[in-house]
C-alpha cells in the first residue's frame, strides 16, 4: 500500500473512530443535531474547497475516489471532525475555542499530507475560508438544535445546508453516474437559463413559506429531529401536505432541464415515488402517534401531493381594514373579489382601538400588519391568490414591498374615530 493510500484511509478511519468512541448511548435530540451538523460542515467544506481550488489556495493529488474535485474519504473524515465530534466532546465548550481548535489542528495535518494535497503559498486563506463556510456554521447548528434556542438561526442554517444539498451535491452525484453537465447553465441561450432559473425561484416559494410557517406558527424547523411543537395547518400547508417535497421536486426536475440530464429527471421520479411509497407512510404513522385526532382530521381532508382548491381551516381569521382610506377600501374590494373562506373583514374603525395599518388576526392568535395582513388574507382565496401571499411574505419580500407602498402613500395613518366619522 502506498503512503497517499495509508493517509487516505488515516483521514477517513481515524475521524470514524473517534466518533465512535464519543457516541455513548446520546439522546434522540443529541443524535439528531450530531447528523445536522454533519451535513453542515459537509456542505461547507465542499463550497470551501470548491473556492480554494478555483482561487488556486491548494489542489489535490489523486486520480481515484474524487468527487467534484474533492477526495470523498478525506472530505468524510473532515465533515465528521469539524461537525459530530465537537458536538459530542462537550458542546457546551466556547465556540471561539471549537474554531480556533480546529483552524489549529488542520494548520498541522494539511502541511503533512504531501501526495495527497498540494497547498499554495496562500492556503491560510482557504483554510480562514473554510472555518467560516463549515466549522462556525455546523457547530452553531448542532448546539442551537440540542439546545433548541435561536429558532431563526436554526432555520437559516437548515435552509442553507439543504439547498445545498438538494441542488448541489445530489445533482452532481447523479451527473457525474450519468449524464447531464453544469456547464450548460452557462453555454445554453441565456434566455434559455433565464427561464429555468425564473420557473425554479417561483417553484421555491411554497417551501419557502412552508418553512417560514413551521417557525412562525409551530416553533419549530422541517427537520424531523426539531419539529414544531404544534401541527401547522396554515400557509401552504392549508392547500398540500408536503409543500416542500413538491417544491423541491418541481427544481429538481427544472434543474434536469438546465442541465441536460435524463438521469436526474429519472431520479426526479425516484424521489416522488420513494417519498410516496417509503417516507410518507412512516411520517404519518409518526404524527398520528404524536398529534392523535388533530392529524387525522387533517389528513382527510388535505393531500400530501394534490393541492386543494379552497384552504383547509379549522376556524376563520379577520382582517381589519378602513373604510375612512381609499387605498384600505380598494384592498377590501380585491380581498372580496378573491372570495375568500373562513375570513372575516371588519371595519378597522370600528373595532381596534388605535391601529395605524390593516391587521390580520389568525384563530390562534397570529398578528400580521401591513402588507403582510393583506398577504395573509389572500391565503384564504384559493391557491393562486394564496402563492400571490406566500410570495408576499418572504422574508426580503415583504420589507421592500412595505417600503415601496408606505412610500406611494400606502403607509400607517390616524384613523377617526365613530365620532369623527
């Protein structure tokens, strides 16, 4: 065996190793995170690599075993030392330290594995790189997950991770086993690519609302070891059960077309079956175990892939407008046309005391303002008056959107009171 071989299997074996002997019995929440932050540190190093390689920091020296011009068993050894191995040592352990403990250790192994890797004059620079792209994320991600704390971070993070996933690593592993190129999102017509990459940010929007609604409505993430707390019938939810699934496999099949490959549209159809047939029973039998009736009711009546025409609602919601605006009228007018079920609209004179800007108030006690009250109204109308909402309220959206209007005249004003009026 030669010495790049002997330190291929050293990067791999070892990392194995040591979580092993770190992994004593922990809790289904501690398991969880471990593997959370597994695939965060996987994704980071591999989009550390892939700007160390192009910025010329270092390259590898191996023809076997490679994926996207990463050794894979180096690059497991790293996911696993940088994510689960820190988690399971001790989390509660400063982060500044984790980071400088791994930026440390990586300093002294990376110069020592000459044949396997060729580091360039400026390496330090993709190693600062990679400790922020990997060691920071997945390490803050796998305490905020055992500690179920900082529920916005959590989700970014999940989101990021994920999308890295589902739209990087797997379709490059399908690719490289079969056919279909990255190359030709960049050599096609632009108004080709400009399509297809229009269709999969429109395609993205019922998940990313979904996830949105599980941390807003539930106080929780889509990932299946930090659920929300509650069953989320609300948003996309209210239309489709697995509005992320079918998201993810709208982009997955757009992104077989920008791409050119039949062996990722093939495994497009994989998945929905796989999801159909293997994952979705199992989820179910899990939240009829832990939602009882709650679920069961829900699952009579909304689908897991066919979208309803009217939202599921267990009870109604009210928006608050004025009748004393000309712009809140006009809005009532819209929000009435769009016939919407299970939503009440009330004069806003009438009823709050003291409120500036139109109000949505949800059966379970949800506040929205703004445009994003209007946004919610919407989502009673039918499904596509609901995605004009879920569009409405992404997070960058909604901001713009209220700036834009307050400053067309749309913004908070007095209202009069029954006196006044």
């Amino acid at each position: 065996m030669t010495d790049t071989a002997v330190l291929r299997w050293l990067c791999l074996l070892v990392p194995i190793a040591l979580t092993a002997v770190l992994w004593r019995r922990p809790s289904r929440r501690l398991a969880g995170a471990a593997l959370l932050s597994f695939l965060a540190a996987f994704v980071g190093i591999g989009v550390a690599n892939q700007v160390a390689m192009a910025a010329g920091w270092w390259r590898y020296e191996v023809p076997h075993g490679v994926f996207v011009g990463v050794p894979l068993d180096l690059w497991l050894g790293w996911a696993l030392l940088w994510g689960p191995v820190p988690l399971l040592v001790r989390h509660r352990v400063p982060v500044w330290v984790v980071v400088l403990s791994c930026g440390w250790l990586d300093v002294l192994v990376m110069p020592r594995l000459d044949g396997l890797v060729h580091l360039n004059h400026h390496w330090l620079y993709g190693e600062l790189v990679a400790l922020v792209l990997a060691v920071v994320p997945a390490v803050l991600l796998g305490r905020w997950t055992v500690d179920r704390s900082r529920l916005t971070g959590r989700v970014i993070l999940q989101l990021v991770t994920f999308t890295g996933l589902l739209l990087w690593l797997i379709p490059s592993a399908v690719m490289a086993q079969g056919d279909g190129d990255w190359n030709h999102l960049v050599e096609d017509p632009v108004w080709r690519v400009s399509i297809i990459l229009q269709l999969m940010a429109l395609a993205a929007v019922p998940a990313l609302s979904a996830v949105v609604e599980f941390a807003v409505r539930g106080r929780g993430t889509p990932y299946p070891w930090d659920p929300p707390s509650e069953l989320v019938t609300t948003g996309p939810y209210a239309y489709v059960a697995n509005p992320m699934q079918l998201s993810a496999v709208l982009m997955l099949g757009l992104l077989a077309a920008g791409t050119h490959s039949w062996s990722l549209a093939v495994a497009t159809v994989g998945t929905v079956a796989f999801a159909k047939f293997v994952a979705d029973p199992h989820e179910r039998s899990e939240l009829v175990t832990r939602l009882g009736e709650q679920w069961q009711a829900y699952d009579r009546q909304v689908r897991p892939w066919i979208v309803r025409r009217t939202p599921y609602a267990a009870e109604a919601s009210t928006l608050y407008l004025s009748e004393t605006c000309t712009i809140c009228r006009q809005t009532r007018g819209l929000v009435e046309h769009s016939q919407p079920v299970d939503l009440v609209l009330s004069a806003a004179e009438d009823t709050v005391a003291g409120l500036r800007r139109a109000l949505y108030v949800g059966p379970d006690g949800l506040q929205a303002s703004g445009v994003a009250a209007v946004a919610r109204g919407l989502e009673h109308s039918g499904p596509g008056w609901a995605y004009l909402g879920w569009l409405i309220r992404l997070p960058l959206v909604r901001p713009l959107l209220q700036l834009l209007l307050d400053g067309m005249g749309g913004g908070p004003r007095q209202l009069p009171t029954l006196k006044e009026r």
